[in-house]
C-alpha cells in the first residue's frame, strides 16, 4: 500500500495528544513509521527517553522542545532532530494548537521518567498482510 490518503490515518491519543499514524508496517512500511501529532493549546509534554532517532517537523503554531535538557523554541518549518537514546519533552505553551511531522524507524519505544516504557502503535505494530 504505497499510498495512504488522510482519510485513512489510524488515530491514537496519548497524554492529550492526537497521533494520526500513515506510515508503519500495518501500512506497507518495512523500515520507517511516520505519523501528525496534534498538540492542543497549553498541553504540557510528558518528558521520555527515545531508543530510535526521531525527526521532528513543526507543521502549525510553535512548540517547545526540551532536548537532554536543552530549550528549543520552534516554529513552523523548522526541525529537530533528537537522537536515540535522548530525553525529549514536547510543550505547546501556547494559545493555538501546534501539528509536527515525526518520523522514525519502526521499533520505537519511549522510556518514561517512572521506567514504564510505551511501545507506540503508531510507530509499531504487525506487517501488513
């Protein structure tokens, strides 16, 4: 399935955020998970650890990233990127909602703060069939 229309994005959500997943296995994808991520105004991130190299897009409004402890303020058009195995915090500190693009390769997990790490299915889950 080499091309996913809007319409057919799998929507997850997590601590306030929508994540609408295009690419993945599920989707035809063997190496690389690609989804939006709609941050709504004032959402606080939840601060985590990577273990893949994630890249980082903003699309819409201005987000603050904190990487292994480093501010970021960016706005649309630009890029973060954080390599694996560094801490990354996402905030919206503003009025308006804020949309990035992320990609990463499949097999993502991020270590929360308290150890519990999550396996998001937007970056995951079985080969299409």
């Amino acid at each position: 399935m080499p091309a996913i229309r809007s319409d057919e994005a799998t929507v997850h959500e997590l601590h306030g955020v929508r994540f609408a997943s295009y690419a993945r296995p599920a989707t035809g994808s063997r190496e690389l998970a690609a989804w939006r991520g709609e941050i709504p105004a004032r959402t606080p991130g939840q601060a985590h650890t990577i273990t893949r190299e994630e890249i980082l897009h903003v699309l819409e409004g201005a987000l603050r990233f904190t990487l292994d402890g480093e501010i970021h303020d960016l706005g649309v058009g630009d890029v973060l990127v954080a390599n694996a195995g560094s801490t990354l915090r996402v905030d919206n500190l503003s009025d308006a909602r804020a949309c990035i693009w992320t990609t990463t390769s499949v097999g993502l997990e991020a270590v929360m703060a308290d150890g519990t790490r999550i396996r998001p299915p937007w970056a995951n889950g079985p080969a299409a069939s």
